[in-house]
C-alpha cells in the first residue's frame, strides 16, 4: 500500500499544466466593402419584421460570386517572441525551443533543456502552420486540483476508518 501512494504521488509531481498550443489564424472577409464587415461582426441571425406582423429570422447568405474569409499571411518573425518556448517544425523534425535571438532572417534558439546549444534556422525551413506555443492550460490544472482533493478526502477517510 505504501508503494502504490508514492507511486501515485511521483506520477502526479511529474504532470504539467502546460502544453503546446497552436494558435489559430485570423480570418479576415474577402470583401471590402462594409455591408460585409458588418454582416461578419454581426454573426448573430437577426429577426425580421414581416409585413403582416410576424417575425422571421433572416438566414445569413453570401453574395454570389464572394470568396470564403481567407487567413492572413502569416508572418513568423512576429509570431515567435524572443524568450518564450515554442515548438516548430523545421524540416520534418521537430524542435522545442526558447527563442534567443533574430539575426536577419535566420532564427537563433537554443533547445529547452540545453541552453549550451546553439540552433539556427532561416524562416523559410520553420512550417508556420506548426508553431505551438508553451501556455498554461486551466483544463489541465483543474483536472490535476480535483484529483489532488480527491486523494487528500480518500486519505483522510482511510486514517479515520484506521482509528
């Protein structure tokens, strides 16, 4: 019984809240004029007053012959910050990372558990579609605070039934 809480106890120690994340794209719609930017601030569906008193909801509709909203390009040296740990993937490999410096257009970092280490690569090898950023996941730390109660009230339990 001993074993098993030490066991449990060291997996927990070992468990992060923090992971990798992928930042999603802004979009931004294709059409320039107004109508359109406020048909997509406003992405609600709206009633309608009819002419004879009832009301309808109007269904939101494209004009013919626009375009989908399309992604901004992106651009990689705003994305990965000096100081803050990334993931990418450079090559079909895959590299976590702290970024140290820009020089140009090469990017110099050096791998999170190894800041003797020196790594450079220019910004046409890095795939901007896989760069994740380090960030705390509140999912995570509440699942690891429940079970953290949870073991606290089971040992509680078992020291009072042991009385």
């Amino acid at each position: 019984m001993q074993k098993n809480i030490y066991l449990i106890a060291l997996l927990f120690s070992l468990v992060s809240c923090y992971t990798y994340q992928v930042k999603k794209p802004v979009e931004l719609p294709v059409q320039g004029d107004e109508q359109a930017k406020r048909r997509a601030a406003n992405s609600e569906a709206t009633p309608v007053q009819m002419a004879d008193g009832t009301a309808e909801m109007q269904a939101q509709r494209q004009q013919p012959g626009s375009a989908p909203a399309q992604p901004l390009p992106v651009n990689i040296q705003e994305k990965l910050a000096v100081g803050k740990n990334y993931r990418i993937n450079v090559g079909g490999s895959s590299y976590k990372i702290i970024v140290d410096k820009w020089q140009g257009d090469s990017l110099v970092a050096h791998p999170v558990k190894r800041p003797e280490t020196i790594l450079k690569f220019h910004k046409d090898q890095i795939d901007s579609e896989k760069i994740a950023e380090k960030r705390f996941s509140q999912p995570i730390a509440d699942i690891i605070t429940v079970v953290a109660y949870v073991g606290i009230g089971v040992g509680i339990y078992a020291f009072i039934k042991g009385m």
